[in-house]
C-alpha cells in the first residue's frame, strides 16, 4: 500500500476518514484528492479510493454474454 499516495494522516488513521465522512463534504474532498494525487488515492491504512466506479460483476456478465 506504500506505492499509493494520499494525504499522511489519512495513511495513518482512521479518524480522518471519520471526520471527513462526518463534515458531509467526503465527495468534494474525494475529488480533490484525486485531482492532487491522481486515479488512486490511498485514504487509510488499508483503503484505497478509485476515481472511476468498478462494476465488480462486469467480467462475469461479459463472459456470460459471450456463451
């Protein structure tokens, strides 16, 4: 998880996440940091935030498709 940057009390704690979850402001402050750090943020020790949405059943609906 080293490799991925974001902000450090967010790699550190999880209270960050809490109080920024807590402001009501998580998506505008989500975006910044993507605008700062780039497609891959890390938000807490073990969390990672995506910029763009993962359909996690996509392959097996292609596969699917495909037979």
């Amino acid at each position: 998880m080293y490799e991925y940057p974001g902000p450090l009390l967010a790699r550190v704690s999880k209270f960050w996440a809490m109080w920024i979850a807590f402001t009501g402001r998580q998506h505008i402050v989500y975006k910044g940091l993507h605008e700062r750090y780039g497609p891959f943020v890390r938000t807490g020790e073990y969390c990672l935030n995506f910029e763009t949405v993962v359909d996690s059943d996509l392959e097996s609906r292609t596969e699917r498709a495909i037979d």
